[in-house]
C-alpha cells in the first residue's frame, strides 16, 4: 500500500492510499493472522495506523509494532503510552511517556451537528457551545474529538468513563478545549489543531 509520512507537533501523519492495497502487505504486522476475516477498510486503517505508530516508536528508540489488546486497543512496551487514529485516507499516532490520547475527525456539517448534538453533550454545555467563539458544527466536533482523546488516554485507570456526558466542556479557544469531569473531579485541557478544510485533531497528554 503506498503511504506518506509526514509530522506535526510530535505527531506521525501517515496518508495512505487504499486502492493500492493488498492482503501481502498485513504480513509487515506481527499479528497479521488477527485481520485476516477483516474488511478491507478496517485492514487498510490497522495497517496505516501502525505504520504511523512505528514511526513514533523510533523517535523514542522502540522498533516494536504495537499489537492488538483488550477492546482492540494497541498494545504498547512498558513504560510508554500511545494513540492511534484514522480519519479518511489518513491516520496519526503520538508516543508519550505519560498517559496520551489523540483523535482525528472531519469537520460535521450543519445537519450532522444538530442531529448528534444532544448525544455528545448536555443541554447547558450545547448553550455554551452555540457560545463559543467558533461555528458550532466545529465546535460540536471539536468536543466530540477532545473526549474521544481525553478517554483515549485515561480509559486504562478509569474504565468507567464510557459516555460522552461523562465529561463537560467548559471552554474553547481558538487552540485548547478545557473540560471537566465531575466523577474523579478532573480539569483537562486538551490542545486541538486544523488538519485542512474539513478535519481537525485533538491531543490530551496527562501533566
């Protein structure tokens, strides 16, 4: 499959070609056995997801290729923290000493927005957002990405948070998103980007 490499802020962009595919390329993955029953979408975004993950190991001096744990999640070497994900033709990886969650998704539309908006956040944080100093489809992606990023990262000490109004965006800028989550009293602040036109990334690294 024919990929490019690229990074930005410590993050591995791997853009990646599906209609070059084929079955031999998964035999680069140690656990290539576990995708064979997989469609190809799923086998062309596992493979360009730890691609993107191996460029990041290297740059701490890891030549492992994560593999597959519990829930899917990738499995990373003891003593380091990573996160994977795909949107489209592309997918990213961060490598961290702490904790880490990232997360990369298209921009919705307005139909889309108005259509989840009342899953992925309570009704006084949707007036906050119809407040926020961006349109708020962005604004609705952006929170839905900073949660996706911020569970990400702490899904392995506190596997309880599992709904979006777990936690509660309480501002955005135009480069952070500071949230809220009641249960464990934790204040986070996650740090979003612009892709292109139509993706943005969220990033959450544990202090």
């Amino acid at each position: 499959m024919f990929t490019n490499h690229t990074t930005f802020n410590a993050i591995h962009r791997i853009d990646f070609q599906p209609e070059t595919f084929t079955p031999q390329d998964l035999l680069w993955l140690p656990h290539h056995a576990l995708l064979e029953r997989s469609g190809k979408k799923r086998q062309t975004e596992h493979l360009a997801g730890r691609i993107a993950a191996v460029y990041a190991l290297r740059t701490v001096g890891e030549k492992s290729v994560p593999g597959i744990g519990e829930n899917r999640a990738p499995l990373w070497p003891i003593g380091l923290y990573g996160s994977i994900s795909h949107c489209g033709q592309t997918a990213i990886a961060i490598v961290s000493h702490r904790p880490v969650g990232i997360d990369i998704e298209e921009v919705m539309n307005v139909s889309l927005a108005k259509s989840l908006a009342e899953q992925v956040a309570s009704g006084a944080e949707l007036t906050n957002l119809r407040a926020a100093p961006v349109p708020f489809p962005l604004a609705l992606t952006l929170t839905f990405s900073a949660k996706e990023s911020l569970y990400k990262a702490l899904s392995a000490r506190y596997p309880q948070l599992l709904h979006f109004h777990d936690a509660v965006v309480t501002h955005i800028d135009a480069q952070n998103i500071t949230l809220h989550i009641p249960t464990i009293n934790l204040t986070a602040v996650i740090v979003w980007y612009t892709v292109d036109h139509q993706r943005i990334v969220t990033l959450y690294q544990q202090p």
